[in-house]
C-alpha cells in the first residue's frame, strides 16, 4: 500500500468515527467540523 493510499484510508477511518461520535450526541457540529479539518489537513500533506 502506497503513503497516499495509506493516508487516505486513515482519513476515512477517523471521518467514520468523527461522525459516528456526533450522530451519537458525543460531539457538536462544530468540534466535529474542526476534528474533519484537522484530518484533511493530514491528508493534504500526505499529498505533498
């Protein structure tokens, strides 16, 4: 498995979770928006 490939799966594993925590009341919209950021961000530098 490539580094971007890698990348990009840990970016949906954590988009899962992040999501599966606010449909769950865990978290607002905006600490999960910040927390979907955060991992986008890791995913364009995975890029460069």
């Amino acid at each position: 498995m490539s580094d971007i490939e890698a990348a990009v799966e840990e970016f949906l594993k954590e988009y899962d979770d992040a999501r599966e925590d606010y449909d769950r009341g865990y978290v607002d919209a905006d600490a999960t928006v910040r927390l979907v950021d955060s991992h986008v961000e890791d995913l364009r530098d995975a890029l460069e």
